[in-house]
C-alpha cells in the first residue's frame, strides 16, 4: 500500500495491515519495522513507533505541525534530514483527532553493532549508542573504536543535524549520549539523531509536555533553578506557590542556548573519552584535542551563563561544515571554518588564522 505525498496522516488500521514486526520498547512507546507500507516522498524503510498510554492524549494537528516541517523543506534539505535524524514523516491516527504514533525512518543497519555478552562465544547486535564513544577502548567490548578523524567527523554530522533544525526555528531539547547513534560506513563515521517527535520551539514545551534534561547533560541555568527550587521547599514553600513554580519551569525550559551547551558536551565527552568521561565538565582535555580554530568557540559555548554562548547550532554547524568540506577538496585539514563570505556567524567572527572569536 502506498500513502501520497499530499497525506501527511495515516490511519491506524492501515498500520496495522502493513506486518508491523516488534524492534523495541521504551518509556514512551513501542517501535515496530514496516514492511507493506510505503511513502511517496520516503525512500526508505519505515518504523512505526506506537505511543503507549502513559504519553497521553496529543493532537493529531499538532504533531502534524512538526511532519510537515519536513515535508515543505525542498528536496535535497529533506534528504539531508532523512540522512541526520528519524524524523517524524506521518502521523498515525486512531479516531482521527488524537494520535496513535508516528511513522519514521527505520534506522539502517550501519548504526548497528554486535556488542559481546558475558557467555564467551555470544553476542547481540545493538543501536551503536554514542554512549560507547564516550567509553575508554580497553572498556569497548564489540562497538567500534573510532580514531580523532572520525570522532570529529562525527560531531561534523551531529553538528549539521542541530543546525538543521534550529534553521526551522526548533529545539531538539534532550540532547544526550542515549538519542544519537552512530554508523562508521566505509571509515567515515556519522551521527544520526533519534527521538525527533519531541521537537519543541524554543522556550516551549514539547507535544510530550515537560521535558526535563537528561541526567550529566543539565545546563547550568538548570541546575540553578533546580537548587533555587529546593532551598525554597526545604524552607516551607508550597509547590504551588509562583516562586517555586517560575523555578520549575526555568529547570526544565529547552533554548536553541541549552541546545549549544549539550552539543558543547557532547564534543567534551566525544573528545576527552573514558571511564567517568559521561559526567565530565572539565573541557581542558577535549579542548587540546580539538583543532585550535574551534577552541574558542567550544569553551565560548560552555559558558554559564546562556548568553554568552552561540545564539544556535549553526554556528557550529558552518564552523564544521566548512571545515570538511575544505578538508575533502584538499585532503588534508583545513584551516578555515567556512568559506569567506560566511566568516560572521552571530556573535562571532573568525580570524585569519581560521579561529573563532566573539565579536567585540
């Protein structure tokens, strides 16, 4: 069966007839690989990811806000999302109102790794979770280990992702080591992002409601607010009352700056990898191993307080870009971020040495 381009809702039933075969099952639902079921514009297998009842009752009109971001891009930024993230590309409706699910990109299998178990001789094959990038390699037992090149190539890929979707005025939100995996087809490492259905617009809430950070990958203004909110209960506050309420929110708000500081720890902990590495904040070590053009941009990007970082991903995103692309035409490193008509990116410039600075 095939679904139009034009339709961006599939009913539930029709689901149901396409031999739905059960991949996995996390907090929020149950994620299923499709085999009778195809979309006009979706060269790809499909996963059917059902909600389960704890998500609650969403919009179906809602959640078609988020598929038809993808379905208006032009066709080679729609390739680009399809390559980065799983998208949602349909709603699945049950009563046509609320939603059932979504429809998405199976994930291909060179995200995938045989990870060892403990009986000798076993194993299973596992989403390659950027969770193992951040492992030592005596640590690794079956995930590939990636050398500097391809971890750079990595959050190049990462980078471009985030990029993307601030472009459409969006927050990924609960960016972490747990929604990114990652292929190392034919030596070139890349990320893909996962869970893309929680989008939200910047300083709002997701579709899901609350979206708290990820534990490690709280910013500091979060932690703040988390701090302000306890000492204000443990002194006899009600929940209810508006201060502890206004910290609540400040705990658990999603920026395009929050976004920029969890990518920032992303490339520490990608970087500076090993035991311990999935809570570490100390960017000295990754910073060494970085490429000195984007130092500054990095700690900038860490800073605690939220305006002092990138205003969004892009920056990143055409630092990174940039550079392999010079690297791919020259075969060698560039020394340049991007090219010359974009060495303005926000708050920041770059030097002739290629390096990044916050404009004065």
């Amino acid at each position: 069966m095939v679904v139009s381009k034009s339709d961006l809702t599939v009913p539930l039933d029709l689901v149901r007839r396409a031999d739905p075969q059960k991949l996995a099952s996390g907090s929020y639902g149950v994620v299923y690989s499709l085999s009778g079921i195809k979309i006009d514009d979706c060269a790809f297998p499909l996963a059917f990811k059902r909600y389960k009842p704890n998500v609650g009752r969403i919009s179906a009109v809602a959640m078609e806000s988020i598929v038809r971001v993808r379905s208006e891009l032009t066709e080679s930024r729609r390739a680009s999302l399809d390559t980065l993230a799983t998208w949602p590309v349909r709603v699945v409706t049950s009563d046509g109102s609320f939603i059932a699910g979504i429809l998405m990109r199976l994930i291909p299998q060179d995200y995938f790794c045989e990870l060892n178990l403990y009986e000798p001789g076993s194993s299973q094959r596992v989403l390659n979770g950027a969770q193992y990038l951040a492992q030592a390699e005596s640590d690794l037992d079956g995930p590939p280990y990636l050398s500097l090149s391809q971890r750079m190539e990595f959050l190049t890929s990462l980078a471009r992702s985030l990029s993307l979707i601030h472009q459409q005025k969006l927050v990924y939100g609960d960016l972490s080591l747990l929604n990114v995996v990652c292929s190392v087809g034919r030596g070139k490492a890349n990320a893909m992002l996962v869970d893309c259905d929680s989008v939200m617009k910047s300083g709002t809430t997701s579709l899901f409601g609350r979206q708290p950070h990820s534990p490690g990958f709280e910013p500091p203004e979060a932690v703040e607010a988390g701090k302000r909110m306890r000492q204000l209960l443990r002194s006899g506050a009600s929940k209810s009352s508006p201060e502890v309420r206004r910290y609540d929110t400040d705990w658990a708000t999603q920026t395009y700056r929050t976004d920029v500081y969890k990518f920032a720890l992303m490339v520490l902990r990608v970087l500076d990898h090993g035991r311990g590495s999935s809570l570490n904040r100390n960017p000295t070590r990754a910073a060494e191993r970085l490429p000195k053009e984007f130092r500054d941009l990095f700690l900038s990007s860490l800073s605690p307080n939220p305006e002092e970082r990138p205003k969004d991903m892009r920056v990143w995103g055409r630092a990174l870009t940039g550079r392999s692309a010079a690297s791919s035409t020259t075969g060698r490193a560039s020394t340049l971020g991007v090219a010359p008509a974009q060495r303005r990116s926000g708050n920041f410039r770059q030097r002739s040495d290629g390096s990044w600075v916050r404009s004065s």
